[in-house]
C-alpha cells in the first residue's frame, strides 16, 4: 500500500516540525521552501511550557540545549548601562528560559534528525492547488511561460489518484494528500486559500533585528533599555561571539516596506538621539548582511483548514515577539498535528476493518441459507455452505486506507487541542504596547516606577507566572501505536 503523501509549504521551525513528525507516522514527506538554501541565523527564540516535552518526544532536547545562545538573564538599564531591574529568569521558563537558541539554530537541529527520505525542494514556492475534495483553486494560471522540472515520482501509478495536485512556480507537479503550510505571517498561500477569514491585527510595533560586532563591555544577559518616544534598544549574547540587535518602535508604518538603505535612513532618523547604545547598534546594522525589520502583525482565524490543506505556525496564528513562545507553539503544533492525523488514520483503519468482518459475517449467513434451501429442493444432504456467485467477496474490494477521505475531524481534532494554546499567548495585557513603550519623559519616569513595583519581592511571582507561556494543563494527545515507531 504506498504511503500517503505531505507536501510541507515552509522549512522553518513549524514545517520542520511537522515533517520530522509526519514522517514518524508513516507518511512520505516532500518540503518546499522558497529561500535557495536552508537560513541560519536569526535572533532568540526559546523552548518553553509544553514545547519541552515535545523536543523530549523527539530525542532533541539535549541537542538544543547544546545549541544555547549563552544568555543567563534578562536586565533593564539606564542611558549609562547601569542596571535598574532585573526579570525573574530563575526555573525553567523565566524571561531567559533555559532553551534559549537561535531561531536558525533551532530549525538546523530538527533538519538534521529528519527521518531518512524527507525530500526537500529550495528555492520554488507552491503557485498552484488543485484540490479535488473542493472546487480547484489556481493561485497563477499562466503556464506557458514554465519550465517543468521532473516531478521526484508522483506520475506513479499511486500518485495520479491522490487528491491534491500542487504546481510550483518552477513548473514542477507534485501530487499529494496533504497539504500544510507553514509559510510564516505573511504567507500567499494562506491569503489565497483562506484570505477571507484571516484577522490580521496590527500591533503599532516596528522591530529591527541584526547581528553586530560584539565589544567587551557586552555580557551574557539580555541588555534592555526603554528611550523616550516610543523607542527600545535590546542586545543579547549568541554563541557566536557576536551581538544580536534590536530597535524596537511604534508610530511606524513602512519602514518594513522600505529598500533596506532607505529603512536604515529611516532607522536613524527614528533613533537620533535615542541614547545608550543606539549609535553603535545603527553602525552595526549598516555593515550587516542579515538585518531584518517586521512590522508586528497578529495572525487570527476562526479555523485552520480547508479541503486537505491546513495552517501551522505563523500562517495559522502568528502572536509576533510581543507575545513571545512563537517557536514553542511552532514545535507543539507539528507534533499536534501529525498525532491527529494518525489517530484518524487508526479510527478509519478499525472501521474499515470492522466493515469488512461484517461483510464476510453477513457474506457466510448468506451462504448458509442458500445452501440450505439447495439441500431441500434437491432433498440430498450437505454439511459444506454454498457461497452464492452474487455474493461478492469481501477482501477482494477492501482495502484499509491510511487515511479517511474527509480530513476535517482530524484537522478540527487539532485545532481543538491546540487554540486555547494559542489564545493563551495572543491575549496581550490591555495597554501594554503604550506600556512598554512611553512616549514621554514623564511616561519614562512612570515605567521605571512600575518596573521596581512588579519586579519587587512582593510581586515577582506575579511576573515570573507571566513568562511561563505555552503550558497546558492537558496532556499532549497519544500517538495510536500502531503509528509510534
């Protein structure tokens, strides 16, 4: 029986995640991803909450943790570097959790303990879904201008019935069962399929991100310091030896859209004057090759599926740095997502199973009573059951399916475990954005009042339970054994 097939739209922590996953269930797994190579790099994310158990699952905790950026803790200081707070970064999930990795780093260690066979296309992105479980979707009709690369084999004989025919903008045709895409907050493929359902919730924050050259005076704790206007400077070890940079800002709104010279004109106009370390950041990100500015979006949808395609990640439910355990959510939803689909498999699996004894029980009745009226119109007797020719048989037409044809339980079976998760970490603190970013002196002075209250003895419990994002009270759904291996 061929394997069902996964076409993952995504390399990064989410489609990494779910491929390492599906391939683990039994399914064949092709990865698209349109950079033209696998991305190092990046900034912190961390592993918290129940994303740890996950990377346990995976036989991967260790190696992440080996990949650590170095970061002890998490500091708020003045125009002079001195310290004026620190956050609660004891445990396992403080402000600087004890799996602090680079994001690059991170989706390097799931690449590389992808099952054997995981296929994975750089530079092409999926242009085209035919899906014939919906009406045909064409995201580009226009062919006559392609090349058509060899498809890896899905002109096989088992893969012209599967339902899902994706094109590439490369013109290669690969024929699936699924679909999942996983293509960060701004991905077309969701905006095609499920543009008219996706709440993008601007959050009036601008974040720059580069990697700069690291000077002496620069520790091991994640630097954090508030200007006036709006404006933030952060800076946090890796295990490079260089500096990762963030300016931080609201009151923007295209910068991100800019060509990167004029973002970083922009960039120094928005920060003159801002103090501490801002001159030396600016320096920084004008002599970096990896400078990346985002204007923070929240991602909201009442649902995750259509057809046989599904959103993971930041497609699905982006909650942006402000509500931080992005990456968390990104490793839990893989493995939530694959443990469904095997479940559904298994149920689909029994009842066809099932089916087919009834069939061959009722078959046999069938039998008997034929045979029975034979022996008394010809009055001879007979100990042997005559299957009647018109009864056909059973095992000749079933064949149990990896997969039921409708793939929506499943997929709801999956947005079910993982949303009040999500919900958890998208439901920012009315007011925090003008909080955490005071516009005046006066708001300035306010905010450092307000740090040295809730980082007090008295209340640094209060915050410590805040950074404890991602958990679940529940369990994380069971893999059916029969698709654990």
């Amino acid at each position: 029986m061929p394997r069902p097939h996964a076409v993952i739209s995504g390399a990064s922590i989410a489609g990494l995640s779910a491929a390492w996953w599906l391939a683990r269930t039994g399914w064949r797994v092709t990865v698209v991803e349109r950079a033209p190579e696998f991305r190092d790099g990046g900034q912190n994310v961390d592993v918290r909450g129940v994303a740890r158990e996950v990377l346990e699952r995976m036989g991967l905790f260790d190696a992440v943790k080996a990949r650590n950026t170095t970061e002890t803790g998490t500091v708020l200081v003045d125009a002079e570097g001195r310290v004026t707070a620190e956050l609660p970064s004891e445990g396992t999930d403080g402000a600087t959790a004890e799996l602090e990795v680079l994001r690059g780093d991170l989706a390097r260690v799931i690449l590389d303990a992808l099952p054997e066979g995981v296929e994975t296309i750089y530079g092409e992105t999926i242009e085209e879904i035919d899906d014939s479980s919906t009406r045909p979707a064409a995201m580009r009709g226009d062919e006559s201008s392609r090349s058509h690369p060899e498809p890896f084999d899905d002109s096989s004989a088992d893969g012209a019935d599967r339902p899902l025919a994706l094109t590439t903008d490369a013109g290669r045709t690969l024929r699936a069962d699924l679909l999942v895409v996983a293509e960060g907050v701004r991905s077309r493929t969701r905006d095609h399929l499920l543009g008219d359902a996706v709440d993008a919730r601007d959050l009036g924050v601008t974040m720059a991100f580069g990697t700069i050259p690291r000077t002496p005076a620069d520790d091991d704790r994640w630097r954090w310091h508030n200007a006036v206007g709006g404006r933030q400077i952060h800076l946090r070890p890796d295990p490079y030896g260089t500096t990762r940079a963030i300016l931080s800002f609201t009151d923007d709104r295209d910068t991100a859209e800019l060509e990167l010279p004029e973002a970083l004109a922009r960039l120094r106009e928005r920060y003159a004057g801002a103090g501490w370390e801002s001159e030396r950041v600016l320096a920084g990100f004008e002599a970096s090759d990896d400078v990346y500015i985002d204007h923070l979006t929240q991602i909201r949808m009442p649902r995750w599926h259509r057809g046989r395609t599904v959103l993971l990640g930041d497609a699905a439910w982006c909650v942006t740095p402000m509500g931080g355990a992005g990456a968390s959510l990104a490793l839990t939803g893989g493995y939530v997502l694959a443990a469904s689909l095997a479940r559904a498999a298994a149920e689909a699996e029994a009842a066809s199973e099932t089916r087919a004894a009834s069939e061959v029980q009722s078959a046999s009745g069938a039998g008997k009573e034929t045979g029975a009226g034979a022996q008394a119109a010809s009055g001879t007797e007979s100990n042997t059951a005559v299957k009647p020719e018109t009864v056909a048989d059973p095992a000749d037409d079933v064949v149990p399916a990896p997969l039921p044809a409708d793939l929506g339980p499943a997929f709801e079976s999956f947005e079910e475990w993982m949303r009040p998760l999500v919900d958890q970490v998208q439901s920012l603190p009315k007011g925090l954005i003008r909080f955490a970013y005071p516009r005046t002196r006066t708001g300035l002075r306010l905010r450092g009042l307000a740090d040295k209250v809730l980082l007090s003895a008295a209340f640094r419990p209060v915050v410590r339970r805040m950074t404890r994002l991602a958990q679940s009270e529940r369990p994380l759904p069971e893999l059916p054994a029969s698709a654990a291996r």
